[in-house]
C-alpha cells in the first residue's frame, strides 16, 4: 500500500468549479455552514422540504439507544407516493421518468403518470397474492422498466424487497430467499445480455426445487413472471403467475398509505468477512431523505431539463438509491438500459449519451479503465457534448483514470464527482459539491453537509492531516443501515464494536488524510474484495471451492488488476486422488466454472493456481498477504512467522 500511497501524494492537479457550472448549481456552499451550525436540524429541514409527509414528524433523531437509531420516529410516509403521485400531482405526469433502452436497440419512453399507473396496478395485484405491510418479496428482475415498478410497488404496500442481482446464480438465489424468508418472489422468464437471452425463471425453478429434506421451510408462495427474453420456461399452474396476464387487468385504482418513517423498505444482501452474505436493513425516511438530497446535490440534478443516467444494476446499493429512489423522488428523467457496455459494439455507452442526450453520467472506475484500454477513438465517434457532469462509483479511482474520464468523456471542462459510501451507508458520505469544490483526481475528498467522518488509528484516536489509518463515521446519518436482517448482534460486532468507546462505525476502509483535510480512500482492510466495484468475501470463495470435491484446501486472495482494481486469485490445493486423474488446467477451468455455480460469474476466479502447501502462521492462519505478492507477480515479504518458512519458494515455484 505504500507506494500507492507516495503515488498519491504527488498528485497536485486541482480544478476549481465552472463559473458558469457553480452559478446554476443546486448544492452550494451554505448546505455546509447550515449543517456545521446544527447537524440534525439541518437533516430534519432535509427532510421537511424533499420529501411528502402525511403525518409530519416532531422529533429528528432519536439515538439514546446507540447502534440503533430512529429518524423522524414518529413521522408517516409512503416512499412510492413520494417517488410517483405527488408529481403527477404537481402536473408533471407527462414527464418522462424512464428512458429505456433494451439490449437490442428496442426502447420505451415511462411517463411519470404511466409508472404511476402501473405501480398502482402491480400493488393491488401484491395485495391480491396475499402481500402486505413487513412481508418479504424478492425481486430477481433485469434492468427493465418492471424492476422499477416492482420495487416501488412493494414499497407503497408497506413490503419488504429483496433485490437480488440477476447475475447470482440459483444457489445465491436460494441462500437469499430463505434468509429473508419471501413469500413472493417477481422475475422475469429471461433478460438480454450480450447479445443472448439469459435465462432467470430456470434459477427460480431451480432454487425453489428440492427442498424436501433440507430442513427448510419453504416460505415462496407464488413467483410473479415477466416475458421479456421469450425463453421457453417451465410452469407450475399452482404457483406461477404471468405479469401480462394480471397487472393490465388490475385496477389503477390504489390509494398509497402512509407508514412510519421506520418501516422497512428493503433488504440487500452484500459480502461480508465470513462467508454468508449478510442481508443490510434499510428503512424508509431516512433513506429517502439521504438518497433524495444527495441525489440532487452531488448529481446537480435540474429535473426539468437533465437527463441522468447512473449505469448500476438495480441489483447493487447504487442501483436502488440512485437508479430508483433517488431521481424518482426528484421527479427526473433518467435512462435505463437492459444490456452490456459492448454489445452489440463497443460504443454503446456513447451512443446511449448522444441519443437520448445524458447529462449526467454515474458509472464505476473498472468501466472507465475498460474504456481506456479500448481507446479514446471509440467515444470519439459520438456527440457527448451534452454532458455536463461525471460521476464515479465503488472503488478508488485512480488519477489516470480520472483524468481520461474527464478528458475524452467530459470534454476537459466537466467536473467528476468521486463519491464514496457503502450498501451499509444507504447513500453517498463523501463527495465533492460539483458547483462548490475545487476537486483532486484520485480524492473523494470531504464529508456531504450533515455527515462527519475521520481517520483514526487501531484505537480511535484521529491521526490527523498528512496521515494514514481507518475510516469511521462519527455520527449517525439518516440512510444509515438499521441492521442485519435477522442478526442484531452480527451488526453490533462488526460495525460498532471495533470503535465501542467512541462510538464511532468502523467502514471497513483504509484511508488518508491529506494536508488539506481531504479524504483519500485505500480499499479495504479486511477480507472483503471489490472486483469490478463489486463487493466480494474471500472466505465465501474460500467455502464454494472447498465445497468442490476434488478440492482439499483453498485460500483465495484480491489481487491487483489493471481494469477490474482486483481480480480473485485462489489457491488450491487438489486431494491426491483427483490430481492424478485430472490435468491441472482441466481442474483449474473447473474449479472457476464450479464458483460461478455456486455464486455467480463475478465471483469466478482469474487465476487459480493448484498448490501442494498453503503459507500459514504456527497457529495455523493462512497468509493472505504472502499468496497476493505472489498473485502479483512481486517478490515475497516477510516469512518470518510461517510455520514453515520454505513453502513460498514452493509456491512461487509451482505458479511460475
Ligand atoms: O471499499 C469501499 C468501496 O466500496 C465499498 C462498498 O461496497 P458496496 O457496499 O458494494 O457499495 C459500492 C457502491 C456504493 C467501500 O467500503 N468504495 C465505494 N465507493 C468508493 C469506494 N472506494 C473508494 N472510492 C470510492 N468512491
């Protein structure tokens, strides 16, 4: 880490706001003198004038019971009217809320009024399946206009969704299901990506088959199916229902009730250091009013005349707060698109901007660097003069990177907002304001008015500017999550009682502070991976491998890698019998083939390289640091502490 670190330091390019950019910007430099006046005031007033309450609250904040909070405890509200009606309300019905682009170039224009009707529809069809207030519904959609309704209308109801991504496979699928106990799950026979149908109701099929003699209850009792890729699909009369066949039938009658500003509104899963994906709660208020401001503040979003689009699948943290909640309570346009960056070619993003003329663009660094490998003569061929303003999501983007983005996409001039935050945080924590600061290539930079952050030592005290150390918040935020479904004590321990005197929650993030005070974020400290800005456990990669049969051992690392920032590099060792059998590369293309099974094809692993040792301590820890000098084509450090300081020349040997 320390050379990235000197690397960094030496970065001194700054770029002060756009005159013209700053002068019509939404967030200025008052939204932080308010907030450092009275933090909690200032989210209440947040709270007041962004959202709809059909029963105002009288207390903001309620933290006498510290990790839990309450936020507008005694406030009622519906997310989806907030999101829907009151716009249509206000006369804005035939704005346009989603501009969609499927995979094959076929589209449809959502008015506000249109996705209101349709939610309306889809939450009595919910009521008519037996769904009400806290019950669970999973959601395993591709990115089309339904996923969205789905989503909102499971939130007017009062439900609970789940949103699982629909590149997890029927294992992951199942895990999720039964965490969260759903009773219903909504999906679609198929979603186009790449170029071909990838079927999704075969994975429903498959995760609710078999359930005999696992101990489990099934909890599923109806699945909810959009035709969208036209795949042959299997039917069960008694529990499958066809979404063409019910919701155009329902009444578009559907009066939203209000809920405590408490109410869950969704669940999602995410990886965490032991090997079951942790389900982090969210609640309604609060989020919406996180989402909702930040938003409109870090977005600049004018919802009259921007176009955004933030390229996240609504199956991650991103993709639900600034695809769904967020510019829908903001009444914006926005695009949606079902496919992959480079199918059918490799200038579809682009063409995506220029024909519908984004605005602002929010999208990852491992696609930016993906972009740059490629070369600029690609986003060359198209108009992206109509954007205005860049953002970027999920890992540390690196200065190079963040220059190319702001060079060949934004036409030197457009700012780019580095955001930093988490599933956990519910919405950004750390950003530039576009029209206020002066930003850093490769620097998050400064907390959002109403959020305090610092980097502190092993125990808590602040290392001050000009210092490395960990990340933490120091006061509750409104989208803070508000557990682990199921799980209270998971969520103390790994959130809070690192930091317990302090009473701070502990990111899971290395980071530094410049001289200025500004935030630069070094990856993770734990054993989490980010891939592709995916979050990934090496230990759940560690169980999958070993749950193969010719697997003995497995240590899996995060390696460094020029386009994904890491990439899962395992270690293996094959127990005797299979090693004889098998060619080592036939294992090896097995083994990565198995994880996407049982996880999904992000989890699969780069490398994996079959060893006959694992470097392990004299209590028998495995070290991880040691497998990722090697995964990464270093010289090996410190074997001081091995138990048996020759097993890494074996090791380097054997992956040469
Ligand atoms: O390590 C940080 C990294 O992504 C982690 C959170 O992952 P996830 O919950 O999947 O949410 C991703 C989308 C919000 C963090 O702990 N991360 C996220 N944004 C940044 C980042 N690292 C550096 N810079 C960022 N802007």
């Amino acid at each position: 880490m320390s050379s990235q670190i000197d690397h960094l330091l030496n970065e001194d390019r700054r770029f002060a706001p756009d005159g013209a950019f700053a002068a019509d910007a939404v967030g200025t430099a008052e939204l932080y003198e308010k907030a450092s006046q009275d933090r909690v005031a200032f989210w209440g007033e947040q709270a007041r004038e962004l959202l709809h309450w059909h029963t105002p609250f009288t207390e903001v904040l309620d933290w006498t019971n510290p990790p839990f909070a309450t936020w507008f405890g005694d406030g009622e509200l519906n997310v989806a009217y907030n999101c829907l009606d009151r716009h249509v309300e206000a006369g804005n019905g035939d704005r346009v809320a989603l501009l969609w682009e499927g995979e094959q170039g076929d589209e449809r224009r959502v008015t506000y009024a249109e996705l209101t009707d349709e939610v309306k529809r889809l939450a009595n069809v919910l009521e008519g399946l037996g769904i009400g207030q806290g019950d669970r519904v999973a959601i395993y959609l591709p990115m089309i206009p339904e996923a969205i309704a789905a989503m909102l209308a499971v939130a007017r109801i009062g439900a609970i969704h789940s949103v699982v991504f629909g590149g997890f496979s029927a294992d992951g699928l199942r895990s999720r299901i039964d965490d969260a106990g759903a009773k219903l799950v909504i999906t679609a026979d198929g979603g186009y990506r790449k170029g071909k149908v990838s079927p999704l109701k075969p994975a429903v099929d498959m995760a609710l088959a078999d359930r005999n003699g696992s101990g489990v209850q099934e909890s599923v009792e109806h699945v909810l199916v959009v035709r969208r890729g036209g795949n042959e699909v299997e039917w069960n009369d008694e529990r499958d229902v066809w979404w063409h066949d019910v919701v155009p039938a329902a009444s578009a009658n559907h009066t939203a009730q209000p809920f405590p500003s408490e109410n869950p509104l969704f669940i999602l899963y995410t990886s965490g250091t032991t090997g079951k994906p942790k389900g982090i709660l969210h609640t309604s208020g609060g989020y919406l009013t996180q989402a909702t401001f930040t938003n409109r503040n870090v977005h600049d979003i004018h919802p009259e005349t921007d176009i955004f689009w933030c390229t996240a699948d609504i199956g991650w943290i991103t993709g639900h707060t600034y695809v769904t909640y967020g510019p829908l309570a903001n009444g914006a346009t926005q695009v949606l698109y079902e496919g992959t960056p480079d199918t059918p070619h490799p200038g579809r993003w682009w063409e995506i901007v220029e024909k519908y003329g984004v605005t602002i663009l929010y999208t990852a660094p491992t696609a930016i660097r993906s972009f740059m490998k490629i070369g600029r003569a690609i986003p060359a061929k198209f108009d992206l003069s109509s954007l205005r303003l860049l953002g970027s999501v999920g890992e540390p983007i690196n200065p190079e990177a963040w220059m190319w983005y702001r060079e060949i996409i934004g036409a030197t001039t457009t700012p780019i907002v580095d955001t930093w935050w988490q599933t956990e945080t519910g919405a950004i924590m750390i950003s530039a304001l576009p029209g206020v600061t002066e930003t850093k290539p490769g620097s998050a930079q400064v907390p959002l008015p109403g959020i305090s952050v610092d980097v502190v030592d092993e125990n808590g005290a602040p290392v001050g500017d000009g210092n490395g150390g960990l990340l933490v918040i120091t006061e509750p935020w409104p989208s803070m999550l508000r557990g682990i479904w199921g799980d209270p004590e998971r969520y103390k321990e790994t959130y809070w009682d690192k930091f317990a005197e302090q009473g701070y929650y502990f990111a899971g993030d290395g980071a530094r502070l410049d001289e200025d005070g500004d935030v630069w974020l070094l990856g993770r400290v734990d054993d989490v991976m980010n891939v592709s800005g995916h979050r990934l456990s090496t230990t759940e990669i560690e169980s999958a491998l070993v749950g193969n049969e010719a697997v003995a051992e497995a240590a899996v690392v995060g390696a460094s890698d020029e386009t994904t920032g890491q990439a899962v590099a395992a270690f293996v060792i094959i127990k005797q019998s299979y090693l004889a059998a098998h060619s080592p590369d036939g294992l090896a293309q097995s083994l990565r083939a198995w994880v996407g099974e049982q996880i999904g094809p992000i989890a699969r692993p780069r490398d994996v390289y079959i060893v006959e040792e694992l470097p392990k301590t004299r209590s028998g820890k495995i070290m991880r640091r040691l497998l990722r000098d090697v995964a990464e084509g270093r010289e090996v450090g410190d074997t001081t502490t091995l138990a048996d300081t020759a097993v890494m020349s074996v090791i380097s040997a054997q992956v040469r």
